[in-house]
C-alpha cells in the first residue's frame, strides 16, 4: 500500500486540475435562488434631474425593498420628494460627497412641498438605516418641517426603533434637521445638521447614541432635548454657531459627555437642567455665550457651562477660552465660565479656564442643596 503525505497529496491535487475529482453531495448541491435586495430609485421612474417630483419612485423603491428588508440606493442627482415613508428593516444609502458648506453634491433629497411633515418618515421603521445622502430643506415654511422624523404622537414604539443615521447632511430645514419625538434607541453618527431653522436635533427620548458629528449654525439649539433625554453617549461631537445653546439638557438622566467641542453658541455651550446621574467630561468650550438675547428655553446667560437643578451629576477636566467672532469681530464672550444654581450631590471640580472669562470664572445663583461640592477650579480673564 502506497501512503502518501500531506505534502504529497497537496502536489498531486494540484496536478489533477479541472478533473479533479468532488464529493457527489457538493457536485449536487444547488443554491436557493433569492430576488434582488437593492432597488436603484432610477428603475422605479425617479429622474434626479432637480425639477421632476421624484416622490412617488421613491416610494415605490422603499416599499420593494422593504418585502425582502433591502436596500434603496440613490444616483448621485437632485430628487425632489416629501414625506417618504422608510419601511421596517430599509436603508435607504447613496455614496456621501457633502462638506461643511452648502454645496449640494452627489445624491441630494430636496423637499418639494412646503406643507409636508417632513422629508424622510421613520416613525416605527424599525431597523431603518440612511446612509450617504444630503437632505435639503425650505427654509420658511407655514409650518415647521422637519428632515428626518419619528413621530410617536402619544406613546413609545413597543419595540426598539433602532434606526441609524449615518453620513447624512441635513440642512435647510424649517423645522429641525433631526426631531425624534418618543424615540427608542437610535445612533447617529458621522453626520452634520446645518441651517435648520429650529435644532440640529430634538429629542424626546432614550438610549442612544451621538458619536463624531457637527452640529452648526441652527436657529435654535445644536442638540436639545423636548422634555425626557436618556441614557446617551454624547462623544465627539462638534457644535457652534447655534443661537441656542450648544447642547441643551432638560430633564431625567444618564448622559455621558465626552469630548465634545462646543464653539461660538449664542447661549451656554452645555446647558443642563434637572438632570440627575450624568457626567460631562473632557470637553472644550471656546467663545460661547455670543448673544444670549437669541436664546429659549432657559438659561440665557453669557456663559461657556450652566448647571441648574441637577443631581448626582460630575463636571470635570473642562476647558475653555474666550475668544471673538472669526476675523476677530464681535464681542468678547463669554462673560462667565461656569453658572450653577440649586445644585445638589454633585461635583464641579478641576476644570481649567485660562482666557475662558471676560468677568467670572464662577456664577454662583445659590438655592443649593445636600453634598454640591465646587472647588480646584482655576482660570483668568481674557482681555480686550
């Protein structure tokens, strides 16, 4: 009997070629057959040419892809469209090839109807992903529209919705660029809210989260929160120019802020109230508190941090300056570094605002309760 090493039964393989010989259940082995997953908006009629309604094509790509959870991709081109409903399990993606300023390259949704709710419906399209598209709004409309939209009008989905924005524009919008109202785990990543006539992104809601974005020039807000905001990582995240505040927290818990930039707000860079059992962490603040006179909602002091009602909430390893408009116009802001007021078993300590002042380091508006600890926190005014 001849034994054959493995070295040996490899070269021998190697000479046998196309004859060699396969196992009867591989040779037999047939694959399923299954339809197309992605649906090109083009094959369903969208023209992308910047003057045709390409709504209705749209929606019937979504709707195909959404009876086997597929993929719509969308051409680079100009489609003009409103309320298109995403269906469970979709994504909707083009090639990204936006930048900061408003150009409109690559594959751009551009709302039609200054009546609609909203350019792209999600609300209850669980598992819904939007990937690489510019979506471009009406700046004044009769009413507020919003980019992207989960409308959960009286009760959260029963189920997560688990819906990913990510390498997304949204810009010129009347309403906010992002409005997740009663939303359930979300992430939105990699993306930029610009222009928006209200805030970059309004949330009501939970268990998400906001990683390496840019959050500028919105009429109100760069991130705020309508009424419950919980349990978000808030990392990486760039926010200025916003005639709000940068970041806006109102009530209940568990935010981690972390290394954000917060630059030229006309309110506070971060503005929290009530909330409880939250750390804010190594970020920086840079020339916020511009004009408080343009801000809502509380809060409208010249300040890089404002701190009001909070409880079990650390404020630490911050840093900032003051500074003036680019070109080295405007005022000198802020006027104060850190406001807190009505505070309880929190901590602020250890942040460093050298040039982050043009008054005050601290503000302190009192009303403070049980275990507020504010100390080794350092820094100096800027000058004229």
């Amino acid at each position: 009997m001849v034994s054959l090493s493995k070295r040996d039964f490899l070269t021998a393989a190697a000479g046998f070629g196309a004859t060699m010989i396969v196992p009867e259940a591989l040779a037999t082995e047939k694959k399923e057959v299954t339809p197309d997953s992605v649906f090109n908006v083009k094959a369903f009629g969208a023209k992308g040419d910047g003057v045709t309604s390409d709504t209705k094509a749209i929606q019937a790509a979504l709707d195909a892809a959404g009876k086997v959870s597929g993929t719509v991709w969308v051409p680079a081109g100009t489609y003009l469209c409103h309320d298109l409903k995403v269906p469970e399990h979709v994504t909707i993606k083009s090639d990204p090839a936006w930048i900061f300023a408003p150009d409109t390259k690559g594959a751009v949704l551009k709302l039609d109807n200054p009546n609609a709710s909203c350019l792209i419906n999600v609300t209850r399209s669980y598992g819904a992903r939007i990937y690489g598209l510019t979506l471009q709004g009406i700046p004044k409309t009769p009413k507020p529209v919003h980019g992207i939209y989960i409308n959960n009008e009286k009760d959260f989905s029963p189920k997560e919705d688990s819906l990913v924005v990510d390498n997304v524009k949204v810009q010129y919008f009347s309403g906010n660029g992002i409005y997740l109202k009663r939303a359930w785990l979300f992430l939105i990543r990699h993306s930029q809210c610009y222009r928006n006539g209200m805030c970059g992104v309004m949330l009501y809601g939970w268990d998400g989260f906001v990683c390496d974005n840019q959050f500028s020039l919105n009429g109100m807000h760069g991130f705020g929160c309508d009424k419950v905001g919980a349990a978000i990582m808030f990392t990486g995240n760039r926010l200025e120019w916003n005639k709000g505040h940068g970041l806006r927290l109102c009530e209940w818990a568990t935010w981690n802020v972390t290394g954000n930039s917060f630059d030229r707000n006309h309110g506070a860079g971060l503005y929290a109230c009530r909330l409880n059992a939250s750390t804010f962490t190594g970020n920086t603040f840079n020339r916020n508190g511009r004009d408080p006179s343009t801000v809502t909602g509380g809060g409208a002091q010249s300040c890089q941090i404002y701190l009001e009602s909070c409880r079990g909430i650390t404020c630490t390893g911050n840093v900032g300056l003051a500074g003036r408009d680019d070109g080295g116009g405007g005022e000198l802001t802020p006027r104060v570094a850190i406001v807190a007021k009505k505070m309880q078993y929190s901590i602020v300590k250890d942040n460093a605002f050298a040039m982050g002042f043009t008054e005050k380091l601290y503000e302190d508006l009192g009303g403070h309760g049980t275990d507020y600890i504010y100390k080794d926190n350092v820094g100096y005014p800027a000058k004229s």
